[in-house]
C-alpha cells in the first residue's frame, strides 16, 4: 500500500493478461454483463443494513416525472430532527456520490450501505440516481448530476446537511461524472460542448472523492483497453462533430476526460485505486496532473499483492482495505470542509 504516486508504473503481468482476455469490450457486451451481474450484486453489498443512519429514500431532484430523476439522503440518527429546524450548528458536511455501472447501467442501491456507512461517521450523504448512456449521451448524465447538486444546495438544511460544506464522489463511471462535473464548473468552453448554462446552478464544492475512476478516457486508445472506443460514440453529445475518424474520436475524447480539464483552482481530490483497478493507470496520471496544477491531492494506493483491491473494491464493506478508505475518506472530508474558524 502506498499513500503516495509516482509516475505510472507497468501493472503487474496477470493484469495485462487479463486486459488482453477482455481487451476492448464492446458497448453491447458491457451492458449485457452488467444486467446479468446488477440484482446480485445489490443484494451482495447490502446485507446487514446499518443501524444508526436515518433514510429518507426516492426524492425527486428534477421534478420532471423521470423515475431516474431520484436521490436518497442518509443521515445519522444522532442528528434529531428538532436539531435539523432550529440549530443551524447541527448542520453537517454534505458528501454526495454517484453510482458506476459503466454509464449504461448500475443504481444508487447499489451503493446504499456504502453510503450509509459514510452517514454512520457523521455526514449527510445523498445518493443518486442519474439517466444512463445508450438513450441519452454525457450531456444529459453531467446535467443530471449539477441538477442533483442545485438540489441539494437548496433542500440539504432541511436534512442536517450544509450547503456550503459540499464533496462530490464516485466510482468508476459514477466517479467520471463527478469528476467531470468539477471540471465544468469552472471551465466555460466544457460548459458550452456540454450545452449547459454559462453559470452553474450552484454554489462551489470544497472536495472531489474517486474511487478506481475512468478519469482519462484516452486510455481507450492502448494497446489493450477494458473498453471500447465505442464508448467515445456512446458518450458523445449529438450533433457535436464527432465522426469515425480516429482523429475525432480522440478530440471526443478531450472533451470526456476530466484529466484534460485540471486547472489550478480545481478543488482538493482524494483517490483510492489500486494495481489491480483497471484503470490504474489513468488514476496515477490524473494524480501527477493534479500535483502538478498545485491542486491538493491525496491517495490511498493499493500494490497487486492485496487481491481484495480490484475495481470498485471500496463498495465492499468487508474488506479491511475498504474500512481504510472509510477511514481515509472521513478524515478527508472534516479537513476539506472545516469552518474557516475551525482551520
């Protein structure tokens, strides 16, 4: 394990091996292995719900009828609810994550008793649920992302949570979204591909959390990708010029890559990924990206020899190296959100 990132090292020989055996997956195939593995998996990462945590489950954050259009909050039960209406001291730092699944699939319940277990260490955390790539592209995903941000800026307070307290997470391609997200609020010209509003519709977040995420979708472009260059066409917003040619593809790419976006008033990041994640590599590069914009960054790296650290690992509750991340994750999200008072 390390806390620290070099440059990018060679993943270990089985890992190339097996990204060799599913070397450039298909966007059908993804999204097939994905419905045949979702039910169980739901139900593998949420035995033994958590005690403690207060639920508030299926808010509509758009109010467009959409049944994707949810998000749950989860709270401390410790924080009553005379509290929440009348001390505004009770109010808690806010961590707001989005599922993976690839962009095409996955849910927020999923993650429900991840996300409890970061409530349970004294947060407010709201889980959400967003459209998914296939019928709708990157545009709809990341408006559907600062619209659940906009939400919570405007209704947090009345769960104990403060608006101005804000982390954004995710893993995989939920942590893709969050990313980008970061990156459009203070980039105008990802606005404009994005077709979103000049002004986000919120205000700033102090902290971005990543766990194995698809940071750098250039990495699709190597010798031996997990996943296809079809992802680029999946993601891509129509009607954006993007064509078959692979000169197009890659400035689609630029365009999907939170790596290609960091400036040096990007907020502090946490990362946790590991030599076994798939996408290792990307992750280290997007660390020496972030060092080297002076953007505070911290990380929680795992070597090939810790085999309960593949990707999105930190999902799993069981495992020591996720109870490292909790811990890690926590203490991240106190510092990057203290009062200025508190500093």
């Amino acid at each position: 394990m390390s806390d620290t990132a070099g440059p990018a090292a060679s993943p270990p020989g089985w890992h190339l091996a097996l990204r060799s055996l599913f070397k450039g997956t298909p966007v059908w195939a993804f999204r097939a292995g994905m419905f045949l593995i979702q039910s169980s998996e739901t139900k593998r990462m949420n035995v033994d719900p958590i005690a403690g945590v207060r639920e508030t489950n299926d808010i509509a954050y758009v109010g467009d009828g959409h049944p994707l259009h949810r998000l749950d909050v989860l709270a401390p039960e410790t924080l009553a609810a005379d509290e929440v209406a009348t001390d505004a001291r009770a109010e808690l730092p806010v961590y707001i994550y989005f599922h993976g699944g690839g962009w095409t699939s996955g849910d927020k319940q999923t993650v429900t008793k991840y996300c409890a277990h970061q409530a349970a260490a004294g947060m407010v955390v709201v889980n959400v649920n967003y459209r998914k790539a296939g019928r709708f592209q990157m545009n709809h995903l990341v408006e559907d992302a600062e619209s659940a941000v906009a939400w919570v800026h405007e209704n947090i307070h009345s769960y104990g949570g403060d608006r101005t307290r804000v982390v954004l997470g995710g893993d995989s391609a939920g942590g893709h979204i969050a990313a980008l997200l970061t990156a459009a609020s203070s980039n105008p010209e990802l606005r404009d591909h994005f077709s979103m509003p000049a002004t986000p519709r919120f205000g700033g977040v102090q902290g971005l959390v990543l766990h194995c995420s698809a940071v750098d979708l250039s990495m699709l472009f190597d010798k031996a990708p997990i996943l296809s260059t079809g992802f680029i066409r999946l993601l891509h917003p129509k009607g954006s010029g993007l064509s078959a040619a692979n000169r197009s593809l890659r400035v689609a790419a630029k365009y999907l890559s939170p790596i290609e976006w960091v400036k040096s008033d990007h907020p502090a990041v946490f990362v946790s990924t590991s030599e076994r994640d798939y996408f290792y590599d990307s992750n280290v590069k997007f660390i020496d990206r972030l060092r080297a914009a002076l953007v505070p960054v911290e990380t929680l790296i795992y070597g090939s020899e810790n085999r309960n650290t593949r990707h999105t690992w930190q999902q799993n509750f069981r495992f020591a190296e996720s109870q490292a991340v909790y811990r890690r994750l926590t203490e991240f999200i106190e510092r990057v959100t203290a009062p200025v008072s508190a500093v």
